[in-house]
C-alpha cells in the first residue's frame, strides 16, 4: 500500500501531478478541499459541524478534519493501493493527527512528495491560472499572502517528513512529463 502526502506550495502543481499518478498506479485521491464540499453537500453530521466552523471564518479543528479524512479513507475499502493526501496535512500537529489515524488501521505513509518550485515560478504560474480560470484567489497580493502562510506554517512539515524517513524532494519545474517522470521514479521504487 503507497499512501502518499503530495506536497508544494500553492502552484506547485498538486492536483496536476495527483490526476496523473491516480491514472497511473490507481491510488484513491484525498483532497481536503473536496471532501469538506462533500461532507456539507451531502448533510453528513461531520458535514454540518464542518460548515458551522466555515460559516464563522474560522479554521476547522485539527481534530474534526482528521475524523472527516478518517471515514473518507475508510470508504475505500480495505484492500485499496494507497490514496493521495492533497491539502492536508498543512501542520505537524496534523501531521502527527494523520500519522496516528493511518497507525490505528495498520498503515502508514509511504512518501511525502515535495514538488519544489522557484518562487517566481509559483507567481507567474497562479496569475496566469487567475487569469485562466477566474479564481479571485489568484492575484499577486493574494498570492504573496499564501505563499507566506506556506513558508511559514505549511514548510515546516519539511523536517518532519525527513525526520520520518519518508521525504522525497522533486524539482517542480520543466515539462509536465518530466516532472511526473521524476514523481513516478520515487513512488516506483517505493517499497510496498
């Protein structure tokens, strides 16, 4: 089983490199954002919780999203291959929230991928996708705002994963089937 923590910065190209490894190795694919649009869709208990926190501005407890994750990675069923972690964990107290959760079903994570970007790159990548796409979030003050929550909070689960053996640094940059090229080689030899 490969449980693997896809990581980088905003515009680091999370979700792009997360659809090609899902149709290459057939991982389940967790990403925080869809599962809490999900969960309050759907009217689930942990759903309405989720979007009382929403409603007021304020962040979802580590906890609450830890057991939201907890029941979508139990959906998949046993004997899955492994799921993508996508947007989450953000904090080593999430990091450690997750590491217990995947210890209490006899699992682990395999790999937390870093996709490295320069971040100049990181910019003239989000302003163009805002462009593309309208995301209001993509501006350049906007955009310097999250690349500060994520050198500031989000960087240090660098260390961690190192310190668990289990970081594998990618550089970010270059054609779309390079960088996967470079993804594939850690999650090949990857041991199962």
């Amino acid at each position: 089983m490969k449980n693997i923590v896809i990581f980088g910065a905003p515009g680091a190209g999370k979700g792009t490199q997360s659809d090609k490894i899902i149709e290459k190795y057939g991982l389940g694919h967790i990403s925080t954002g869809d599962v809490l649009r999900n969960e309050i869709k759907n009217g689930t208990e942990l759903g309405k919780t989720a979007k009382g926190f929403i409603d007021n501005g304020q962040l979802i407890p580590d906890e609450l999203m830890v057991n939201i994750l907890a029941s979508v990675y139990d959906s998949f069923g046993t004997d899955h291959k492994g799921v993508i972690f996508d947007g989450f964990p953000r904090t080593t107290p999430q990091a450690e929230a997750l590491k217990k959760m995947l210890s209490d079903r006899g699992h682990k994570i395999a790999a937390m991928i870093e996709l490295d970007v320069p971040e100049e790159e990181l910019m003239a990548r989000l302003i163009n996708r805002g462009k593309e796409s309208g995301r209001s979030d993509d501006n350049e003050e906007t955009i310097k705002k999250r690349l500060n929550v994520y050198h500031t909070q989000t960087s240090p689960l660098i260390d961690w994963y190192e310190k668990e053996g289990v970081h594998y640094h990618v550089k970010g940059i270059g054609t779309l089937e390079e960088i996967f090229g470079r993804v594939s080689d850690v999650i090949d030899n990857l041991a199962d």
